[in-house]
C-alpha cells in the first residue's frame, strides 16, 4: 500500500478507534475519555495534513484510489477503500480540522455534564462516520456510512435523553433523513440497473471512478446506450438527490435541522454547521459528473438550493433563540451550496462549504460559549451587552459574522462572490431570478446577522444571571476558527484579482487529463459588478439591521404589524409542520390501519390455515411413531431401501 | 483370494449369524457371534488384511464378546423368563426387509461388470492389472501405522477421545449414585 | 426395475460358481448377506443384549465390504475405516450395554417392547 492509502486507512479509523477505546474501557474514567477521543482525532488530522500536502502538493503523481473487495455476490462486486483526490482529501481537512476544534472546545462546554465519555465516543463514532462518506470510493460504501452518520446524530442530538423534547429532535432527524435515504436507495438501484441492463455486468459497476469513465466514454456504443437511456439516468440521479436533500436540509426535508439544536452546541457547530450537513453538498459534488449532462436535473438542484435559501434566511429573521436563528442561517447557506451546485459550479459550493465550514463553526462555538457564559441562556431577549464582559468571543463571533454577511476581505465574501458569479451567468431555467433571490438571500443574511449581534452583544444587559466570560479551552478553538474564518478566502480568490487565484477549482479539476470529476464546470470568473451588487446588498442589510435593532430609528414593532400575514408564515415556519403532522395523522394514519386490517383479516387467516394444516397432518403422523425401536428401524430401512432403488431406477 | 478361505469363512460368518439371531438363550447368540467372528477374521486374512483380521479375533471376539457375556450374567436372566420374553415377532416383515435390502445390492452388484469377473472387474487378475504393486497390500501393520499417525491423526486422536467418553458414559450411566 | 426383480437368478448364478474364481462381488453379496441376518435380527428380537448382538452383526457386514472395496482398489483406505468402526462399536458397545444394564434396574426387564417412552 502506498503511503497515501495508509494515510486515508489512518483518517478513517483513528476515531472509530477512539470510540472502541472509550466504549470498551474508560467510560468512567472522563479525562482520559475525552483525551482519547481528542487524541483520536488529533492522528486524523496529521495523517491528513500528511496526505494534502502529497494531494496538492508538486508532484501530482499519486494514485487516488485504494480499494479492496468487499463483498462479491454473482457478477456483484462491492469494493471498500479510500479515495484520495483533491475534492476529498479537502473535504476530510474541513472535517478533521473543524472537528478538531470542536472536540477541544466540548472539554470546556460539556464541563459538569453527565455522559461525558459516551458524548465523546458519540462524537468520535460521528466524525468516522461522516470521514467514511467523504473517503469513500463507491455508492455502496457512502450510502452505509450515509446510514452511519445518521445513527451517530440520532445519538447526538439525543444526548441530552432525559429531555422530551430532545428525544423528539433526534426522532425527527432520523425519520427526515429515512426519506432521503429512501429515495437513494431506489436510485442506487436504479442506476445499478439500468447500467446492467444495457451494459452488462461486466461494466456495471458502483465505483465512483468506473461510472466517471462510463459517463466519458468514448466508446460509441456506450455513448449510445447512455444517450438512449438519459432519462432513467436523469431520474436515478434526481432520486439520489433526495439523500443529499435530506441530509443537507434542504426544502421540502428540512424540517429536522432547526429542531436538531436541541443537542450539546458543540454538537450543532459539527454537525449541523460544518460537517453532517456539508455531505449532501459533497455528494452531489461527488456525483457531479452525473448531475452534468442532464439540464433538467441541474435545474431542480439550483431551484431548490434557491428556494431553500430565500426560506431559510425569512425565518431566520423572527426566531429568538440564538442557536435557531445560526440554524435557519445554516440553511440558508447550504441552499446557497446547492444553488451553486446546480449552476454548475461545483468550486464554488465546494469552496463555499469550506468557507462556511470556519466561519459557521465559529458562529456556533461563539454562540456556545455566549450560551455558557449566560448560564445556559438561550434567549437573545435575556441577552445584550455581552460585548464588555465577553471579549473574546464578542471579537471572534463579529469575524464570523462579518464572515457570513459576506463583507469583504472575509473569507465569507469570495466564497459568496463565487456563487453570485456562477448564477449571473448560469444557464438553467430562471437563472436571472435564481441570481436575484441569491442577492436578496445576501441582503438578508447581513439583516438577520446584524439583528442577532446587535441583541446579543450591544446595548444593555437584559438577563439575570451575571455573565462570564468562558475558559481557554473554548476561546482558543475561537480564535483558532476565526483566523481561518479571516483567510480561508485566499483558498480561491478570483484570477481577476491575482494572478495566483483559483486555487481550489484548479486543485479540484486536477492535472489529470480527461474524465474529469466535474464536466461543463464554470471557469471561475470575478464580475466586479457582482462584487458590487452583494456588497451593496450585505452593506444595505446591516444598515437595516442597525436602523431597526441598534438605533431603533424606525419601530421594528410597527413595520411586523404592517406584515402581519408575513411575520405570522414566518413564526410558522411556513406551516411545514403542521402541513407534515396532517399528513402523518390523517394520510400515513389511514393506509397503517388498512395494513392493519389486512393483515389482521386476510394474512393471519391464511397462515393460521397453513399452520393448522401443518398441525392437522403431525397429529396423523405421529401415531406412526409409538416408541417401539424395531419399528423404526423398518420405517429407516424401507426409506434406505426406496431411495436407493430411486437413484438405480434414475441411472 | 483363495476360494477356500472365502467358502469356509463365508459359511461360519453366514452360519454363526443366522444362529446368533435365532437362538433364544442368549448365551447361546453370544457364542455362535463368536464363531461367526471367528469367520469373518477367516475372510480378512484370506483378503490379505492380515492387521483387521487379527484386530476382528482381539476386539471383537475377544473384548467385546466377553463384556456382553458379563452384562448377560450381570442382569441374570433365567432361562424360562428369556423365553417368555423373546418371542420372535414380525418374523415376515423382518424377512420381506432383510431379502429387499439383499436384492438391492445383489442386484446393484450383479448389475455390471465392474466388480464381477472379467475385463476391468473384481477378479483376482484383473485387480492385479489394474492396482499393480499396490494390489500385493500384506495388511502389514506397518502400513496401517502409516496411514493412520499421518494421513489420519485427527481422526484417530477424535476416536480416542470417543473412547474415553465412551468408558466414563459407561461408569456414569451404571453407578447407582455419582 | 427388472434389474431388482432379476437379481434371484443373478444370485443363483453366483451360487453356481463354487469353487470357481472368487470376485469382490462375491465378498459384496456375502457382506450384504451378512448385514441383512443382522437387520433381520435387529427386527424381530425384543431382549436388548440379542438386538445389540445383532447391531454388531450388521457393523460387520458393511466391515466386509469395507476390506473387499480396499483390496479392489490396492489401497488401505477401507481398512483405515474398518479400524476406526471397529472403535466406534467397541464404544457403543460400552455404552449400549450400560444402558441395558440402567434401563434393567429401572424397569426390571431388557426388553425393547417395555420401553416405549420416546413416542411422538
């Protein structure tokens, strides 16, 4: 094996390790538990660091893909291994990195709580998982460690188990997530099938890099039988695409993510800011070359990514408790990944996902460590003023901010740009009106960022208990976060503004020749005038922000009674709820009593036949054997006897 | 395979047989066993398989006979109860069954040419033929050593094992009170 | 079929052969032979010790066969398995009797027809 295999092998199982240690012999031992686990994670990241510097490194001769047979059933040959190309060995940099980080600061935030060490085996047994679906090097692979990841946050967000509410949480993140993963399942098959069908088992296949070579072949006859059948292959990629849509909450399967908060923060910042929810977004990233080809599957990714962030940020702005409000944000942002994604711009997501990966960790660890300094207050109406007696997270959380607002230099602004870009000349159905809900998206994340600092850190302190401000071990991942919140825009800054730009869609396109990963992708480009328009628009929001919140200029009361529809769809959350709470209760209801009643009425009946049947014909047959020994041994020689004569009659 | 060995050892195995089975005293089935033991070690040395026949004379004749003849005077049977008890029955199905399996093989064996006389058969030359050298198997111990410390240890070490669950079942099962 | 419903002519001609050259189907018929005095024993008797006598008849029988197939093909392979039927029935022999001599004083009496106890 090569060093690079070895150094994928150690990402991947240093945390699932960490966990079976914890699990197996220090669960009452705290200290050492969350030392194992930071240790753990602390081995994945320099055999990561290891690995990028061989990945992006000069010398681009590197084979990316180990892998071993797994399970081999008939002409079926499922392989397990690692693949280390630029776009994951990237994306397990922002997971070990982040997680890094995370880890460090749960040993302050998590100080006192009960469970300490099952918390850190949870959350080691996490990053293995989401580390799985990132290294992996087929479908098959991914989806088990997609089910993993959802397990593992079905754990987390449950942590606190005691809580109704919580368990409530981790219930619902589970079942959303079923119905993605529902509708993946039926494309893995789909797209299995079909590529058997008309290709045969020989070039069938799950592996990432065999379908790329199928989806750039040459071969005329495969040309063919892929353009034949484009529209079962479109729709076996759109089926795929629900799992990324369950996983990276996105509309309609959002519903999860807002109720996911009800987990530890550091939990949130994880999860459901950098990494659990980024993997629907590298999937698809993943799965580019596959989206390519059909207009209308790229098409549905960038209307809902869209959507989804216009959504978002509008309930963003009437939610007061400051992790939901960072939730409503995070959705917000992955639309904007997603939008990116199916402008065909698979750079851009990846880089936004990087970006926000730092910026949203830190908004969540800021949020955290604000949470703790009040004394497990929630709240931003019991907040306010902070600023004075928390200054390094008032510091940290305002780069993170301005970081997400999309204010340039911040890491958030290039990012930002690069999506806006790639939508103002993207090229699917509506994409000028796709662009200008993406600047409305800016103008309002930069109006509900500025309302949430303004509430929490400025003006007077409005809570009870006396605030604090936290330990090292959580300021310093802050700060650790925030620098890179500053600089991860050098990442990809535009070739229009130096020479050196483009890094990240460069590295992820790779020196290597065709079949590429992403096809069609967008050369990126800067528009100055749309730097201008998502300045002007983030400029604009903070000054609203400010107008309303800070200066109280103009009466944020009377402006929501002049919205009252408005304002209530947006407490409402748009009624998806409710809207899923009907369905269950009267729709799903309905067709399990009818189950029910067929099962009760018409299965039962048949097997209780069968089964009396069964009974009927032992009760007549046991009274051949009556216990005496010679008559046995007649009926065994007889049965000897008509077997044998049988098989001489059949010769 | 000298005819003679095979009619005489046949007969007192076939003889001794049909008498163990019909005699009433048990005693009496023991000894004519004994006999047709006595035959059946005659057919194996006449089949050059000098190690089983002497094995047949020792284990069976000699070991096992003997324990049946012990747990016959153990449980003390008289005579007259012996009879009362051990009415033959079913003396028809019994024969329908033995004479079925019989034709069975007679019939499988007669069938062809494979183990009768004749080209490629079960005759003396033409096993000779066919096996060359290894036809002229002495049955020597030393051989049988062979394939059973090398090719068979398992096994073996398996069987003794049986015994010894065999001996401590036996003392188990027999003693009144552990 | 035929084949079956021939096979008394078929015997009656091995039976001619006395004194002629003896072949393994002649140790065949005879171990078949064997074996089926001892299932007709096995069958018909009640004493226990007489049906375990008879057990030992049968075991001798497939014996025979076993050594006729091993000098038909020049290897020891069939005696190997003689020697290791021959433990196996030292063994159950053991234990067979064993359970005689229990089933005797629980029941006072070796006869089969008195224990009907493993009855569906």
């Amino acid at each position: 094996m090569e060093p690079l295999a070895l150094y994928g092998y150690i990402i991947l199982f240093a945390p699932l390790v960490a966990t079976a240690l914890i699990t197996c012999f220090t669960l009452k031992h705290k200290a050492v538990s969350s030392w194992i686990a930071i240790g753990g994670m602390l081995v994945a990241f320099g055999a990561n660091v290891l690995a990028a510097m061989q990945v992006f490194g000069a010398d681009a001769s590197f084979e990316p893909v180990h892998e071993i047979e797994w399970l081999s059933v008939g002409h079926v040959m499922i392989p397990f291994g690692v693949q280390m190309d630029a776009l994951s060995v990237m994306m397990s940099l922002i997971v070990t990195g982040v997680g890094l980080c995370i880890f460090v600061f749960s040993t302050g935030y998590m100080k006192g709580e009960d469970g300490w060490s099952r918390y850190f085996a949870c959350l080691s047994l996490f990053s293995f998982s989401m580390l799985g679906i990132v290294l992996s090097t087929n479908l098959i692979q991914t989806f088990i460690f997609w089910e993993l990841v959802g397990v593992s946050s079905y754990a987390l967000i449950g942590y606190y188990f005691h809580k109704d509410s919580a368990v409530d949480a981790g219930k619902k993140a589970f079942l959303t997530n079923r119905i993605g993963d529902f509708g993946m399942t039926w494309g893995i098959i789909l797209l299995f099938y079909t590529l058997v069908d008309t290709l045969g088992w020989e070039r069938a296949s799950f592996s990432y890099e065999k379908l790329k070579l199928l989806y750039h072949a040459s071969d005329p006859l495969i040309v063919q039988v892929m353009a034949d059948h484009s529209g079962t292959l479109a729709l076996a990629t759109l089926l795929i695409f629900t799992g990324a849509v369950a996983k990276s909450a996105q509309v309609p399967l959002h519903v999860w993510l807002p109720d996911a908060m009800e987990g530890p923060t550091p939990v949130s910042a994880l999860m459901h800011a950098a990494t659990m929810v980024a993997a629907g977004v590298f999937l698809v990233c993943r799965l580019f070359f596959m989206f390519a080809p059909y207009e209308i599957a790229l098409g549905v990714v960038a209307w809902m990514g869209g959507i989804t962030a216009l959504l978002a940020a509008g309930v963003a702005f009437v939610q007061h408790d400051i992790k939901k409000v960072l939730a409503y944000s995070t959705l917000s942002q992955l639309g904007y990944m997603v939008l990116a994604l199916g402008m065909g711009a698979p750079a851009a997501a990846m880089f936004h996902l990087t970006t926000h990966a730092f910026f949203k960790a830190l908004l969540f660890l800021g949020s955290g460590s604000v949470i703790y300094g009040c004394h497990h207050e929630q709240d931003m109406r019991k907040m306010g003023g902070l600023r004075k007696t928390m200054p390094v997270t008032f510091w940290t959380f305002m780069i993170g901010t301005a970081a997400l607002a999309g204010i340039a230099p911040f890491s958030g602004f290039w990012s930002k740009d690069a999506i806006l870009s790639a939508a103002s000349v993207g090229h699917v159905p509506g994409a000028p009106i796709l662009y200008g809900m993406g600047v409305l998206v800016a103008l309002m994340t930069a109006a509900y960022m500025g309302r949430c600092v303004i509430l929490t850190f400025f003006g007077e302190y409005r809570g009870h208990a006396k605030p604090h401000e936290s330990p090292v071990s959580m300021t310093g991942p802050l700060v650790v976060l925030a620098t890179a919140s500053v600089f991860a825009g050098v990442l990809s800054i535009p070739k229009g503004i130096s020479e050196h730009g483009g890094w990240l869609e460069h590295a992820l396109v790779g020196a290597t020749t065709a079949p590429v990963w992403f096809p069609g992708m967008h050369e990126e480009v800067f528009l100055p005038s749309v730097a201008i328009v998502g300045t002007v628009a983030a400029l604009f929001g903070l000054f609203l922000a400010y107008m309303f919140y800070a200066k109280k200029a103009w009466s944020i009361d009377s402006f929501v009674a002049a919205v009252k529809p408005l304002h209530t769809l947006l407490e409402k959350k748009y009624y998806f709820d409710e809207a899923y709470l009907w369905l269950v209760a009267n729709v799903q209801q309905t067709i399990a009593e009818t189950c029910g009643f067929i099962e009760v009425h018409v299965l039962r009946r048949i097997v209780d036949a069968v089964a009396g049947t069964t009974r009927w014909f032992g009760g007549q047959v046991r009274l051949l054997l009556d216990g005496h020994l010679h008559r046995y041994v007649t009926l065994a020689l007889f049965g000897a006897v008509v077997i044998i004569a049988a098989v001489l009659v059949g010769n | 395979m000298d005819p003679w060995t095979f009619w005489l050892g046949g007969s007192l195995a076939l003889g001794g047989g049909l008498l163990t089975v019909t005699r009433k005293n048990a005693v009496a089935s023991v000894l004519w066993l004994i006999v047709a033991f006595l035959g059946m070690s005659t057919l194996f040395l006449g089949m050059d398989a000098g190690f089983i026949g002497v094995l047949q004379i020792l284990v069976y004749a000699g070991a096992i006979m003997i324990l049946f003849l012990f747990v016959i005077m153990l449980l003390n049977l008289t005579p007259s109860g012996l009879l009362r008890m051990d009415r033959p029955r079913g003396t028809t199905l019994g024969l329908a069954s033995a004479a079925a399996f019989i034709a069975l093989i007679v019939a499988i064996v007669t069938g062809g040419q494979q183990w009768t006389g004749g080209q490629g058969g079960g005759s003396e030359a033409a096993i000779l033929e066919r096996t060359g050298e290894a036809s002229m198997l002495e049955g020597s111990v030393l051989d049988i050593a062979d394939q059973l410390f090398n090719a068979h240890l398992l096994p073996f070490e398996a069987a003794s094992v049986l015994l010894l669950v065999a001996i401590v079942g036996a003392v188990a099962l027999t003693k009144r009170k552990l | 079929m035929d084949m079956l419903l021939s096979s008394p002519t078929l015997l009656a001609s091995a039976l001619a052969s006395i004194g002629g050259e003896i072949t393994t189907s002649h140790y065949i018929v005879l171990s078949a032979l064997i074996f089926g005095v001892g299932l007709f024993g096995v069958i018909t008797r009640k004493n226990a010790v007489v049906i375990l006598m008879s057990l030992e008849l049968m075991l001798n029988g497939a014996n025979l066969a076993f050594v006729a197939f091993s000098r038909h093909h020049g290897n020891l392979q069939g005696q190997v398995f003689v020697f290791f039927i021959i433990a196996v029935a030292a063994a159950e022999a053991a234990v067979a009797l064993a359970i005689i001599i229990a089933m005797n004083r629980v029941k006072g009496s070796v006869n089969l027809d008195d224990a009907t106890e493993l009855k569906g």
